[in-house]
C-alpha cells in the first residue's frame, strides 16, 4: 500500500542526503519527495510518499526519526488530511485544438501559463488522482513535457506541534 | 583570548575529560598535532588507521568513555572505515576526527581529498564537516553528547585544514540545540507493570540478555530479578558478563554456536524477556520459528530496533538499566523447579565437556579452557572474529561485566589486537589477554609495534590452524570439504613476536598449555603463545544459518565409536 509521510525536518545541509541514503540502503520504494521551508525558521517539512505493508512504513518512520536532524515524521494516510500536487504539462495544440485543450483546463480549474506558437503550457494542481485525469485526456494532442512536484500534505484542523529546542544543561 | 582551530579541538577535548587520543598524523592534521604537547592529553601512535579506530572503540568499550582516534584527509580518514562500522555494529561510543583539505579547495579532487562524510554517512550516528572555525566548538559538544548518549555510537568530525589554522575566541558551550534528538526514554510505567504480571504469571521464563543492559549498567538488577524469579538467563554475544558464567542461572551464549541448553530454552519457554538486545540473525536462527511458544517482551532504548526482526507481544522503549530498576520491586519469588530441572539436563546433554576431555590431540577449546582456569574467568578478554571468539564465548566463563570486548555485529577479523591496546591503555591495572586466530592476527599484526612502544603487557593467544577456521568449517560442512582459499601458510609467530620486541613461546602439545599460559602469566611485559592446535576442530554446537534454533548439530561423542 501507498503511504504519505510528512516529516519535518532541520534546515542543515546534508539532511536531504540521509534521508535518502536511508531510502536506498534499507531498500525502502519511495514514490515521490516533496521538500520546502515550513512556518518556522531552520526547519524545513518534507512530504514523501512510500509504497509498503505496515511493518515497512513503521520501520521507514522509526529509521527515518533515528537520524539526528529529522525531528518528526508522521504517517497521515489514514488521517483527514489535504493532499496536492502541481503538474505542469507542455501540450501540443494549435489552431482550433488550443479551444478544445482551454476548455479542458477549465473543467479541470487549471490554467495555461506560457503560450507558444504550436504549444501550451499548463499548470494544474489537485490529487494526484486529478493530475493523472487531466494528463489522460490531454495525452492525444501530443503531450511534449511533464514536471511534478509529487504530492505534499498537510492535516485538516490539527495545529502543528510547536518545535521546542531541547536545551541540555 | 583567541585560539586556532587546532587549539580549539583540544580545549574541547579536555574539557570532555578526554586523557587519550589514539592515531595517526598527517599533511590535513598537521596543525592539530603541532598544537597537542600544550595539552595533558596521550597520543598513542598507532601503525595503521583502522587499528586507531579499533583501540579507540576497545578504549570505550572497556572504560565506558567515549574513544578518540585521529587521522588525517583522504587514505587516513578512508582507513578508519571498517573500525567506525565495527563501532556502529556494537553501539561503542566513538569520536573519530579527521582532517580534510582546504575548504577552498574542497570538491575539486585535491591531493589527499575524500568526502569522509559521504562516506561514512551509513556507518555514523551523526557526522559533520566543519568548515567555519565558528561552529566547531559547539560540533565537538554535539558529537561527544551524541556518542555516549541513548543508543551509543560512533561520530565523525571532518575539519578542514584552513579551520585547524583560522583562530576565533573560544568558550566550550554548556549545552546542545539538536531537536530532534531525544536519548532519554525512560521506560513507561504502565508497560513495566504488564511486563512484570506477563514475568509472574509465566512458568517457562527466560531473559535473554543483550549488550544494552551491560551499556545501561543494569547487570546488578538483571542477576537480582533471576535469582528472585528463578529465572534462567541466556545472552547475546556481547551480553556475555551480565551474569557470571558460573552462575547456577546462567545457560551462556544463544544463537548459531550457542548452548544446547539456551537455545533449547529459547525454543521451548513461555516468556522471553529480551532486555537490550536487537535480535540479530545470529542469535535467532530463522526468526520465524523463534520462541515459538513465548510471550515476546522486547526492551531496548532504540525505537527502530522494536518490531524491525522479531515482531513482540509488548514492546518497551527505554533504557534497559532503568526498565531493569523500576521491574525488579514488582517481581514476585519464584522457584520454577520444574523448568530449571529441565535445563539442567539439557546442560548434561550438551556435550560441552567433551572437547576438554581429548587427551591426544591439543584442541582448541582445551587452550581457551585453560586460560579461563589460569585467571579465573576474571581478566578482560578481547576476542577477534571466527572459531577463535566463539570457542572463548563457550570455554571462558566470565565472572564479570564487561570483561569481554568482541566484534559482534560487523564481525571484523583484525579487531582483537588493536582493541585490546585500548583496552590496556584504558585500564593499566587490569590483565588483558587478546583470543586471535593466524588469520586475524595478520590483518593488523604491524600493532605489535605499538604494543611495545606503548610498554602495553598484553598477553597474546594465538589459536593457530592453520586455516581461515570458520569459513574452513562451513566448507566442510556445506561445501564438501572444498577448502579453497582457507589454508594459511603461516610465519613463526613466536619469532615474530621476538623480532617486535614481545617474548614469544609456542605450545605443539597439551602438556605444553599450562607451563606457557603460567610462563605468561609470570612475564611482567607482553607475551604472544603461539597454540597450534588441530587444524580441522569445529564449533558446536551450531545452528545452519537459516535454519530454527531447534536445529543444532551437536559435538560428536566418542564412547559411540
């Protein structure tokens, strides 16, 4: 099974690295990684979806709160949570096509952002389910250039822990 | 007052409470050994790097401090590899410190250059790189609270050269910032109660004990618990001293060459009580078909380790000393006659006996035997890896804690002789003695060396066949005696000894064992024997890796002949 992991992680260099090292020495299947600054300075939140039974995504959660600069990692596939992802998808169109691929965009609210002179640029956000949907159907105009950024997360309603520095005396 | 980077390492390192450095010097450390005779700090100079990173972690190990070795950029920091994975394998608290080179030169293959921290990134606790004199006092106080702190464990400081020579002002600082580092865990109450009704209710209890409860000091409080409950005790490898080998209660090592009796126990008990161990697959044989009919009670301070080999039935995170201490008022006496007398004759049927009992030729576990009577099972033993450290985990019955420093969980021939120098150097007053087969003592014999330099008064037994032993055996057991790329031809140990300056003897013969092993005893300075035992003798009992503990071959016995 599919799992999305949110795990929130210290600014330093390198930490990007472990992680991923971890990934690959133990042999953990991870889908796909999103990282970015989170509302607190030096601490950066990272989304990460992993294909495994239960045992594995316990032992990926466990391995992964081992290494010094992760701080928590939390399992929210089971969890009310709101995921996204944004695509952006460079599709062939010209002439009468560009009506019927705009038209498309709409229905899916996402948008062209850079027009050329036989192509389109565009931009969509939603599950990934929805970004799947929205490639499917453009997929015969001839789909020239894809770029995701794998799904990031965030639970409804909860408020993040506070990061405490644990100052030892 | 300002102080260099190299200044800095050592203020820091003496404010730790640091006496001994163990190492090698370097283009990249040139400055930090430059500065080292303004400090009160021995530089034990080794011959080789691993053998740096091996007598630091033998150094912890033996005095519970954290270890330091040091060596320089490139094939210095490359060298310490293998002794950094040995330490991560035994959770050894190390600080290794290399250098490296000048950070404006840093990733563009200079001479000497190595991502050191790339490259040991799976085999540390943590690792750093410093490249900013301002941040490398609070680095030295982070890697020396992540060593020794929670789960131990190695750390690796990198510096750069311009960083040993910058200067900066220095106060050491009195605490760390890392936030997501929690390494105490006290063991929750509710889940040390349960674990004492599940410990009571139980009529076939066994604690297998591991080297977190050495690590945690709790060895007084597990022997008190089993001898309160009648609880029978096995342990890991490096668990060996948690309960002297003597002890009625005691049924010695579990695992692939361990007892009949404790892996019989194993197999066969109720409740297993597994305190600080992390069920490695040499001690649980095919983990399917462990403990089949025990309650699990797992224990140990690292999250990760619960449920990662053996799924339990009630998982507890936290110290094993202080699970031990909050346990033991809530166990009920016991006497579980029935149980213990069901050991005991598996102990008669092990066979145990029966290699000490060969008058012709001269075996192995006989010399081992033999060293144990002659020190009564009381001097720090350092082991190095194959037939030579098991037949000592079987015939040495150690009567105290911590009085065995082995390789367990990378395995790693070459380790004993180093080890043991930092265990001499750590403790002066204690009779060290170094178990090391002919193919071990090769991989790092040049410390004989430093053995001397150091005035070190090892007592080195070399258990000589001739063969690399362990890998011998699994050729003969499963690769129809096809003994290829096992057989040593060896050098005259003893007259190698003699050429470093250590008094070297050789034993050909049984008579021969005791007279040497007293003459050692009696030689103020180190002293290397040379035992050339029976080439083909083998390790039993011993579990087929793979297969169930109740699988054991067992030693054959002669009166079926």
């Amino acid at each position: 099974m599919r799992h999305t992991l949110v795990a929130a992680v210290e600014d330093k260099p390198g930490v990007l690295n472990r992680m991923v090292s971890l990934f690959r020495r133990r042999r953990y299947n991870i889908e796909s990684l999103a990282v970015g600054h989170s509302e607190t300075p030096g601490i950066s939140r990272m989304t990460f979806v992993v294909e495994g039974d239960d045992r594995v995504i316990e032992q990926v959660k466990k391995q992964l709160e081992k290494l010094v600069n992760v701080i928590e990692v939390r399992d929210v596939t089971g969890e009310p949570a709101v995921i996204r992802e944004l695509a952006l998808i460079r599709v062939r169109a010209t002439g009468e096509q560009r009506g019927e691929v705009a038209q498309l965009v709409e229905l899916y609210r996402a948008r062209v952002v850079d027009v050329d002179h036989d192509s389109l640029m565009v931009e969509v956000t939603g599950t990934e389910e929805k970004v799947n949907h929205l490639i499917t159907l453009l997929e015969p105009f001839g789909i020239e250039e894809i770029v995701r950024t794998g799904p990031v997360a965030m639970v409804r309603g909860a408020r993040p822990k506070e990061f405490r520095m644990n100052v030892l005396k | 007052m300002k102080r260099t980077g190299a200044e800095i390492l050592w203020e820091s390192l003496v404010a730790e409470g640091v006496e001994v450095v163990f190492g090698i010097c370097g283009g990249a450390v040139i400055h930090i050994t430059d500065a080292l005779p303004r400090y009160p700090i021995r530089f034990v100079l080794m011959r080789h790097e691993q053998a740096a990173a091996h007598a630091a972690d033998g150094y912890a190990r033996a005095t519970g401090r954290v270890g330091v070795c040091l060596a320089t950029s490139g094939p210095g920091a490359t060298n310490l590899v293998t002794g950094i994975a040995t330490a991560y394998m035994d959770s050894s608290p190390l600080l290794a410190v290399t250098g490296q080179v000048p950070t404006p030169v840093v990733g563009t293959d200079a001479f000497q250059e190595t991502d050191i921290t790339g490259i040991t990134l799976p085999i540390t606790k943590h690792n750093y790189l410093v490249t900013d004199i301002f941040d490398l006092a609070r680095t030295l106080k982070e890697a020396f609270h992540l060593a020794r702190t929670g789960r131990p464990g190695p750390v690796l400081v990198d510096i750069a050269k311009d960083v040993q020579a910058a200067e900066t002002g220095f106060s050491y600082p009195e605490g760390v910032e890392l936030p997501g580092y929690i390494p105490e865990r006290p063991p929750p109450e509710a889940l040390v109660r349960r674990a004492a009704e599940l410990l009571n209710a139980a009529e076939r209890p066994l604690i297998l004990a591991g080297h977190g409860v050495l690590l945690a000091g709790g060895h007084a409080e597990l022997v008190a618990l089993a001898e309160r409950g009648k609880i029978p005790v096995a342990t890991t490898l490096l668990g060996i001293g948690v309960i002297p080998g003597t002890h009625p209660l005691s049924l010695g090592m579990a695992g692939m060459h361990g007892t009949l009796q404790a892996n019989r126990a194993i197999q066969a008990c109720d409740l297993l009580l597994a305190v600080g161990t992390r069920f490695d697959d040499r001690v649980t044989g095919n983990p399917r078909t462990f403990a089949p009919h025990a309650t699990i009670v797992h224990v140990d301070i690292d999250p990760a380790e619960i449920g990662k080999n053996v799924a339990p039935d009630l998982a507890i995170v936290g110290d094993a000393g202080e699970f031990l201490r909050a346990l033991l008022p809530l166990a009920e006496p016991g006497d579980r006659r029935d149980w213990l007398a069901e050991i005991e004759s598996w102990r008669r049927e092990s066979g145990w006996e029966i290699p000490l009992q060969e008058e012709e030729k001269l075996l192995p576990q006989y010399v081992i035997h033999e060293i144990w009577r002659a020190t009564e099972g009381k001097v720090l033993m350092v082991t190095d890896v194959g037939q030579n450290q098991m037949w000592e985990a079987q015939y040495y019955l150690h009567e105290l804690p911590g009085s065995l420093i082995t390789s367990g969980g990378l395995g790693t021939m070459g380790f004993a002789l180093p080890a043991a120098i930092g265990a001499q150097v750590g403790r002066p007053d204690t009779q060290v003695w170094v178990i090391v087969g002919d193919g071990g003592i090769q991989m790092t014999i040049q410390e004989l060396a430093t053995v001397v330099q150091e005035g070190l008064p090892l007592k080195i037994a070399v258990i000589n066949n001739g063969f690399l032993g362990m890998v011998r055996q699994w050729q003969e057991l499963f690769f129809d005696r096809n003994y290829c790329a096992t057989c040593l031809r060896n050098p005259d140990f003893a007259r190698v000894a003699e050429a470093y300056g250590i008094r070297g003897l050789r034993v050909r013969q049984r008579h021969e064992v005791r007279v040497a092993i007293q003459e050692a005893l009696e030689t103020e300075g180190p002293v290397l024997i040379d035992f050339h035992v029976e080439q083909e003798a083998n390790v039993f009992p011993m579990v087929a890796p793979g297969r169930p503990l109740s699988e054991m071959i067992l030693p054959e016995r002669k009166e079926a002949r």
